[in-house]
C-alpha cells in the first residue's frame, strides 16, 4: 500500500522530548517529504499533539519506531489517505 500522508495522535512529557527532537526523528524515516506537528493540548505532565506526514510510501512502523524512539507515544491513527493521489476530505452535510 503506497501511504501518502498519516495523521497521527502523539502524546509527549511536558519536558522531554521536545517538539523539534519529534520531528528530527519523523523527518529522518524514508519516505517523509513534509510533516506538521501541532500542538493540540497542554496537561500537568503531557503535551498532545497531532502529526500529519506526508511523502510517498510511508512506513507506518518505521514512523512509530522513529516517535517512539524520542520518548514520546503513538495513541491513535486519525486518518491514512493512500493510493496515486491525495483526496481531501469533504466535509458531508447531514
């Protein structure tokens, strides 16, 4: 499956590791062309973010391998968009 872009739920501790460490890690698997980290939510100890991650045959677990190895953690998988091209999301009227 050719994987174009992950959006990933990632928590951290508050101190470490830090945002730009996350990214290093995620910016080093092969595959990635562009990511964006935000921060979502700010608690005592932990920070959560979502992490969307773009390029073309990503890894999932090299992606999870490379996260996990900062000290931070995967919670979920948002959204997987896969195939020849990106399809945005539209937003359905109920």
């Amino acid at each position: 499956m050719n994987i174009r872009r992950i959006v990933l739920d990632v928590d951290k501790a508050v101190s470490r590791p830090t945002l730009i460490e996350i990214t290093n890690a995620i910016e080093a698997v092969p595959g990635v062309q562009g990511l964006n980290l935000t921060v979502t939510e700010i608690d005592i100890e932990t920070v959560g973010t979502n992490v969307t991650i773009e390029g073309e045959g990503l890894d999932y677990d090299a992606l999870v391998k490379a996260i996990e190895s900062t000290g931070a953690v995967v919670h979920s998988i948002d959204q997987i968009v896969a195939g020849e091209k990106i399809i945005e999301m539209v937003s359905r009227k109920r």
